[in-house]
C-alpha cells in the first residue's frame, strides 16, 4: 500500500507538532508494509529520503495569511497521486482544498484535521464554503482528541465521519542523553526546574508564565524560538525575572536532557490553536508532572486533572502560580503525578498505537474503495 501526505510543510523545512505526527505516522506504518510520500511546498524543491519515507518539495510561490501556494505542487500532487492507494491531506491548509478538487484525484482519502482557524476570523469567512465542501468530500475525518470533537463546531457538524486517532509518541526515537549535556543542564538551570517546549508563538501563553512568576523563585528554562520572543525577552525584563531561562532552540539531546532533568513541564497554552500540545505529551513519556490551561482541546485529553497533573483555567497568572506552588513544594506529589502521566502515555499515546490505527483506516478506505 501507497499512502500520499500532503501539507504545506515538513521536515527538515520546519519542525513543529503536524511535522512530527506527520514523520511518526510514516515511520510507524513503514514497519506495517505502507509505503509514505510526503508532498509539500518550499523554497528548496530538493528531494529528502527519510530511509523509511520520501519528502518531496514543490516550489513555493507565495503565502498569504500563513497559508503557502504553488502552481507547482498541482502538478507534482496528481503526479504522485496517480501511484498512491490513499490520499492523506492535514488540515488546515486552504491550498490542500484548493488542490484536491483542481486536480480532480479520485483516491481514497482523508483528512487529519489538527486545529480550528482560529486567528484569521475575516478570511474565514471567504474560505468556509471551500473548507465546508473539502470536509465534506473526504472519506474520513480524523481528530487528535475526543476533547477537540466535542468543542469544534466544525467537526461537530462532520460528526458522522469523525474518527479520534491520538498523536503519538515512540519512545525508541529519544536516545538517552550524554553525561555531558546532563552535567551541563544540571549546572545552568540548577537541581529543581520547570520546563517549557515549544514554538513562541502568540498562543503559547508565555506572557501568562511570565506573569505567574514575578514574586517567586520558581526557576523555568524556556526552550524555543519564535515571533514574540522579544516581546517576551522585554516582559521577563520589565518584571525583574531573574529565574528564567530563555535557551532559545536546543538540539535534541539538549531537549532530552532537560526533559530528564526538570521538575514538571509547565505548557500554558491559553488558545484552541493549541490542539494537542506534543512537548506536553513528551513530558508525560519521561514521567513528569504537567500544568496546562482548560482550553477544551488536547491538552485536557493527555493531562487529566488530579491525576496527571492540574489543569488551570486559560489566562489567569493566579491560578498558574498557585498550581505552580503545589507541585514546586511537594516532591511526592509531582512524583505520583508523573507516574500516572506515564502510565497513560504507554496506555493512549505510543506511535504504534498510533501508526496501527492509521493502517487499518487506510486498509478501511482502500477495502471499500
């Protein structure tokens, strides 16, 4: 079996969450027989072999809103479709709309959809009736999280064909770090630490974070880069914040590092762009404690409150320093907090679980087809 990915971006190009869903997907089918192509639209039209799946590129001809379009990619997209079994679009990504009926593919198909438009709430309304059409041509709609159907109005009105596949993880692709990169982290961010990962992003609520912090001697080590990260480099300034750490991106042994080290991950997200939250779901695989905001997405799928951690309400500094305090004072409680987290990783979230779910939905579509 022959399964095409299509989305606007992907590894090495960029390196967010639907970048590794999209690599644990094809790595985990590859070890069931499925062969995965990935199609995708940038700058560099090079070709990437994975050694267990292909990325191809089409050349980019410009964005608007965040969103990439290629004349290119229509003809490279019915080119590599008339060889796959199952057409796999991630959504959203108006262009891959745009696409499948242009191109007039017939294959099976579905869509992963991974987040509501959130932000641009004008051009949304010029691109309903497409993304409306699109949703409803599809054989199957997949979503992250039973959380994320039951609070999308846009799902809830594909109900009939939405299926919950949960992003996973595989634990095999993070190699214990080196002594060194522990030694190092364990010098600079000290014995006891909160941990953020993540793009710095305007819904990642670092700003709430940091808000959280003033007045305490919380440490925090902020991984990631992004567009607010002056704004947010100014904030930690302004509010006199000396135990905050911004590494900036870190290579993934570093990441490991700091993952084994940190006392919980704190993931403030107060926005439904935040869908699923993987550096949140990472933090569970090494058994951490977890402290997310009530945002009615994934993130209250992987950290149940009272259970694997606490969930707070979205934008409320207060909140956020009071569950801060709990689990910064009480090593037994962040200790029972993060064996549960693990526990429900290994139950819900491994990429095999996740590839094999995968599978047999394409095995579903190919059979009815």
């Amino acid at each position: 079996m022959r399964v095409l990915h299509f989305y606007k971006t992907y590894k090495p190009d960029s390196m967010g969450g639907v970048e590794e869903l999209i690599g644990q997907i094809c790595s985990g089918a590859a070890k069931q027989g499925v062969t995965s192509e990935v199609l995708t639209v940038s700058k560099d039209t090079s070709t990437v072999d994975f050694g267990d799946h292909i990325h191809y590129r089409a050349k980019l001809d410009f964005e608007i809103a965040s969103s990439a379009f290629s004349i290119h990619a229509l003809k490279r997209f019915t080119e590599l479709a008339r060889h796959a079994d199952v057409i796999h679009y991630h959504f959203p990504w108006p262009f891959a709309d745009m696409a499948h009926f242009l191109t007039r593919v017939r294959k099976p198909c579905l869509v992963t959809y991974h987040s509501d438009i959130v932000r641009q709430k004008f051009l949304l309304q010029f691109y309903k009736p497409l993304r409306d059409r699109f949703l409803a041509s599809v054989d199957k709609i997949v979503a992250t999280s039973p959380n994320y159907v039951e609070t999308s109005e846009v799902l809830q009105r594909f109900r009939s064909k939405v299926e919950v596949i949960p992003i996973g993880l595989d634990p095999a692709s993070y190699a214990a770090p080196s002594d060194e990169k522990l030694r190092y982290w364990r010098e600079r961010a000290g014995e006891k630490f909160f941990l953020f990962v993540g793009n710095l992003r305007y819904y990642k609520g670092l700003h709430i974070l940091l808000d959280a912090l003033a007045g305490t001697d919380f440490r925090v080590v902020i991984v990631g880069a992004g567009p607010v990260e002056g704004e947010l480099r100014q904030q930690a300034a302004r509010l006199k914040l000396g135990n905050v750490d911004f590494v900036g991106p870190v290579g993934d042994d570093d990441k490991i590092a700091l993952l084994t080290l940190c006392h919980a991950l704190t993931f403030p997200s107060h926005l439904r762009s935040e869908a699923f939250g993987i550096s949140l779901l990472e933090g569970a695989m090494f058994g951490k404690a977890l402290i997310s905001a009530e945002i009615g997405t994934g993130t209250s799928y992987v950290n149940v409150d009272g259970q694997t951690g606490v969930v707070v309400p979205p934008s409320d500094p207060q909140a956020l320093r009071e569950a801060m305090g709990r689990i910064w004072g009480d090593d037994a409680l962040a200790g029972r907090l993060g064996h549960n987290a693990k526990l429900r990783f290994q139950n819900l979230f491994t990429a095999q679980q996740m590839a094999s779910a995968y599978v047999q939905l394409y095995r579903q579509l190919t059979v009815k087809e």
